[in-house]
C-alpha cells in the first residue's frame, strides 16, 4: 500500500519545508538560499539534514512557530505530529497488500512492530521479497492515520541465517496473534486498545461446557477397542483445554494453559501408541 496522489504531494510539500527550515540553522549547503533550490537536491544530499532535523526535534516547534510558508493550521498538525518521529534501525520482515511490517528489536524488553505504508511506491515495487528480511535506518512518521517512512532509508548489506529469519517470523506472529501490531503512532495507549478489543471477543463458554456434557457420556473399556478410550480422552481433554484458552485470552494463566496443553500431548500420544500397534 502507497498513500495517494495528494497525500504523498502534501507530505513532501511539508516535510521539504522543514527540512530547509533546519538546514538554515547549520552551514549544509550555503550555496542554497531557497526552498525552491533545496528541493531539487537529491535524497541522499538530503540525509544529513534529514538525520539533523531528527535529531533535534525541538526545531519542529521553532518551525511551527515562524510557519515561513503559512500553512494551514491543519497542516502544521501533520508537522507537529511528527515530534513522534521513530528515527531507528528497522528490519522489514514481510510486505503485506495493506502495509510492511517493520520490526524495532534495539530492546529485547521493548520489541516493537510497525505497520507502515509506502509513499510515492509501495514497499513491494521497491524491495523484492527475496530480500526479506532487510536491515534497514529510517524514521517512521505519523501521517493523518496510518505510519509512513520519511522517504529516505538505508540499507545494511548483512546476512541473515535462518535462525534470525525465523525469529522475526516469531515476533510477527507473536505481535499479531495478541493485536500488538502498531498502526498509528498518534494513539496514546495501543496496548489498552488492544486489551480492550480482547475484552470484547466472543466468549465460547457456553458451547464448550455443552460439549463437556457430551463428552462426559463418551467412555471406553467393557471390551471396546483400546481406540476408543484413547479417542475419548482426547477429546475431553482438549475440549478443557479450550475452555480455559477461550475464557479471557488476554489474561489466560500461561501455566495453567501449558499443564492442560502437556495432557492434550499426552492423551494424543497414547492415542498414536495404539494407531501403530494397530499396525504390527
């Protein structure tokens, strides 16, 4: 996903001013007296100025406060917004059709993951997948309601082995089975937000206690085949499972949660023991 037309036009116009707002603060480029000059620089003689300016985020209220250019009280809302800035090193572990997620992992406490829209081209038309992952720098912005990249990245040429690869698959998944994926950089507690649509996802006590009572009739021995006694507690020992695993996923006791899952391992090896005798 890329932002349209208009909105990758009005993030440049913005971001371009500021950026020649902070270059006049330094010695960068004295030959460059305008807007209009700087613009035409090339992204990569942009960088310095870029990492300055992000560097020193309290130019931004500087900026706001001159607003050389007089842009509206709306737009100087997306400037500001970007006091939020994420300026870091980034591995980009997969490209989705709505966004990419982009991986922080500088903190193993503090891990973090990013959906993020391209701008003038999607993340797909600029890195093939067989890439990926791809250890990147840049800052990541808040634009409106979605997490841009600034336009601007560098690449790290290192060699990821499958050990690394399978550990940023593991966070994704980890991130996006709990709803910890951040897509807006603007909301004040994505965590609370997130507790918050878990709170509200069905609860399936009803129909598993139903199949509790079924499966309470279901029992082996009296010279059935040893399979159906196997079978049964199988069944009734994931149909427990599944009941503490559904009564509050946000909250459920991880060890509680692991005893029950060891018998469900349990009873199911049993169950494949008699399958291969079966066999012999």
């Amino acid at each position: 996903m890329k932002l349209s037309k208009n909105d990758y036009q009005l993030f440049y116009k913005l971001m371009w001013s500021l950026q020649f707002f902070a270059k006049e603060k330094t010695d960068m480029f004295p030959e460059i007296d305008n807007l209009e000059d700087y613009t035409e620089l090339s992204m990569e003689e942009k960088l310095d100025v870029r990492n300055y300016l992000f560097d020193n985020l309290n130019l931004i209220d500087e900026y706001i406060g001159v607003n050389p250019q007089n842009f509206s009280t709306d737009e100087l809302d997306i400037v500001k917004s970007w006091k939020k800035a994420i300026k870091s090193d980034f591995f980009i572990e997969r490209i989705l059709k709505k966004h990419s997620i982009f991986i922080d992992e500088k903190d193993e406490n503090k891990t973090k993951v990013y959906a993020v829209v391209g701008l003038v081209s999607s993340f797909n038309e600029m890195i093939p997948k067989n890439h990926l992952p791809l250890y990147i720098n840049t800052v990541l912005l808040p634009f409106k309601d979605k997490i841009i990249y600034d336009g601007l990245f560098n690449t790290y040429n290192i060699f990821l082995g499958t050990g690394m690869t399978n550990g940023l698959k593991n966070i994704y998944l980890s991130a996006k089975q709990n709803k910890t994926i951040i897509e807006n950089l603007e909301k004040k507690d994505i965590n609370q937000s997130n507790k918050e649509i878990l709170k509200i996802e069905k609860n399936f006590d009803l129909e598993l206690s139903s199949l509790e009572k079924i499966a309470k009739k279901l029992r082996g021995g009296n010279g059935q085949h040893p399979i159906n006694g196997a079978t049964f507690s199988l069944i009734k020992s994931t149909i427990r499972f599944a009941k503490l695993a559904t009564k509050n996923p946000n909250s459920s006791d991880i060890d509680n949660l692991l005893k029950e899952l060891d018998k469900v391992y349990k009873n199911a090896n049993n169950l494949e023991d008699i399958i291969y005798r079966m066999e012999q």
